[in-house]
C-alpha cells in the first residue's frame, strides 16, 4: 500500500506540472489513451519506444470518437466542466484540433521528457518492489530487477502507456463518484505519510484490516497545510478549503499543531463508498500488474 500510494502522488504530482490543473489532466488521460490505443496494442510492434513517441507522425483521433458525454461518463466530470478543460488543453497547445480533418491530436513537444523520464523511473520502481514481494512469497519464479523493467517500458513506452491509462482513468473515476481529484492527492498523502510510519517488522494486515485500523498507525507528526501545498503543487488556500472538508467527512483528523493524519474511518458514512472503492481498485491493480507482466514477458 505504501508503494503504491508512493506511485500515485508521484504520479500526480507530475500531472500538476505538465497540465496546471488535475481535471484538465483526466479529460487529457482520455484523449492521449484513445490516440494511441488503437495504434499500439500489438507487443510485436516495431516502433513502441519512448524516442518514437516524441520523434514520430503526429498521430490522431477523430473528433467524433470522443464526445464530450462520452469523456465525462468515463472520468465522472460533468459535461461543462469537461468542455471547459478540454478547450483549456487546447488553448495550452496541449492538445491540436485540425478543423479540417476533424482530429485530436497530442502535442508531445509540449510534455518535458525529464518528467515522463521520472514517470517511468517511478513505474519501473513500484513494479519491480511488486515482483520482490511476490517472489518472496513463491508467486514468481524469481524478482525482475528495476533496471530490466525500465529498459522494457523505454523499448514498449506506448503499450504500457496504454495499460497505465486504462488503470489510471478506472481508478480516478471510481473515487470522482464520491471525492474531487484535489482531495483525492491530499488524501492519498496523509495516507502515505501515515503508512511510513508502519515499522517493517510489524504485523502483516489484510486490507480490511488495514482500513479501518490506519489511524492507529501514525506514530509521528502528520502533514501541515504548507506542506501538503508545497509538494501537490496545489494553491495553499485551495488545500485549506479542501482539508476543511476532508476534515468534515472523517478522512482526515487534526492534531493540536494544525498537523493531518488519516482519520478513523470506523463508523463514518463516507467509508461505505469508501472502502468498495478501494476494493474496486485492488481488482483493477491486479489486472495493470498482469498486464504488465504479460508485456514483459513477450520479449519476440
């Protein structure tokens, strides 16, 4: 869990900076999967690297394969807002519409390399901590060393693109139903910053376990609003107005110095969404690391 949530607010921390705007990035999640998924599913695909998804032909999508209702069913934006963040893709020169030829396309010179540099390095990091995990408990033959894996996702960059997209969207979409993607970051943060805190030693916990005991796992001081805005790239007083509320619904608590942990999410209306949620995504996670795996593997 704290490899994964260790993925996810890095992940998202990087979305902040390509897109200055988290719904922006989730209308921008769909519109770059739909492009290059069609043209990428094949792992015998000579050219998949991360050099020729910067240095090939522009690829497109037709408009009409990706309405503005379509966007928002998968994401769980509404309509308006959707619209709004797409023109604001296109206006950031993010996303090309050809008029004429009625397409999107992705503006890949517009995505700093050294960020999708880190993206990977982050990916390859958690996957290969999932294969010690699961050779160690005889599931795999042997671990895949992080180096193996990042040199895989650079040669297959746009087929594992796609599969993370997939993964992605899901797993945003799931919490949008009942949580904004602002506090969804914040969230997962004070639940990162709370799990470190787990020695390594410590009993071994099923994830229902784990759900409904993590506030009695912070052992140290939590996360002040400073921080939390410094490393989400989120303005200060929007985390302030969204700590308010995370506050309100029981996700979080506050200690005397102003600092946030997760809260005791026992007997809390929000843990009924809360926890099939969670167990949606372990489901979908599964199927992202097999798939993986699957792309791995395929070395012909």
């Amino acid at each position: 869990m704290t490899d994964f949530y260790e993925m996810q607010t890095e992940y998202m921390a990087s979305l902040n900076i390509i897109y200055d705007d988290l719904d922006a990035s989730l209308v921008a999640m769909v519109l770059t999967n739909s492009i290059y998924k069609n043209q990428f599913n094949d792992p015998l695909h000579e050219n998949t690297s991360m050099k020729y998804f910067y240095e090939s032909e522009v690829f497109e999508i037709p408009i009409s394969y990706l309405k503005i209702k379509d966007i928002s069913s998968k994401i769980n934006l509404p309509r308006e807002t959707v619209r709004r963040k797409k023109e604001k893709l296109i206006k950031d020169k993010l996303i090309f519409v050809d008029n004429k030829k009625k397409t999107y396309s992705l503006n890949t010179s517009k995505i700093d390399k050294k960020i999708i540099d880190a993206q990977m390095n982050n990916v390859s990091k958690f996957l290969h901590k999932f294969s010690v995990f699961f050779a160690r408990n005889k599931l795999f033959i042997k671990e895949i060393k992080r180096e193996q894996i990042k040199e895989d996702l650079d040669k297959k960059f746009l087929i594992y693109l796609t599969k993370f997209l997939d993964f992605q969207i899901s797993y945003f979409s799931n919490f949008k139903t009942f949580i904004d993607i602002e506090s969804i970051f914040i969230t997962l943060l004070v639940s990162l910053n709370t799990l470190s805190q787990k020695k390594e030693n410590s009993k071994t916990m099923n994830v229902k376990d784990l759900f409904y005991r993590i506030h009695e796992l912070n052992t140290s001081q939590g996360l002040n609003a400073t921080s939390i805005a410094e490393i989400t790239k989120i303005p200060r007083t929007t985390v302030l107005r969204k700590i308010s509320h995370l506050e309100k619904i029981g996700l979080i608590k506050k200690d005397k110095f102003k600092r946030y942990a997760t809260g005791d999410l026992n007997n809390l209306e929000i843990s009924k969404k809360l926890y099939p949620a969670i167990e949606h995504n372990l489901k979908i996670l599964g199927i992202f690391f097999a798939q993986c795996l699957d792309t791995y593997v395929n070395k012909k």
